[in-house]
C-alpha cells in the first residue's frame, strides 16, 4: 500500500496531483475571496 503511494507520487503523478491542487487553490480564492474582498472595499 505504502510503496504503491511512494510510486504514484514520485514522477509524473506528483506533478499532476500538485497542478491539480494548485488550480483548485486558484479556483478558490478567486470564486470565494475575491468577490467578498469587493464586498469589503464597495459597501463596508
């Protein structure tokens, strides 16, 4: 079980479990933090 993880993750599937999670990030902040920073700047 453990080898099989060490072997997904070193290579090719770390890179593109790390690009998913960076796009998820992305995609987080600008759906969620963005639209609540304008809140603050426009109506506070």
């Amino acid at each position: 079980m453990i080898q099989k993880v060490i072997e997904a993750l070193d290579g090719d599937g770390f890179d593109l479990m790390l690009e998913r999670v960076l796009k998820a990030m992305f995609g987080i902040i600008l759906f969620g933090c963005f639209p609540y920073f304008l809140y603050l700047v426009f109506f506070s």
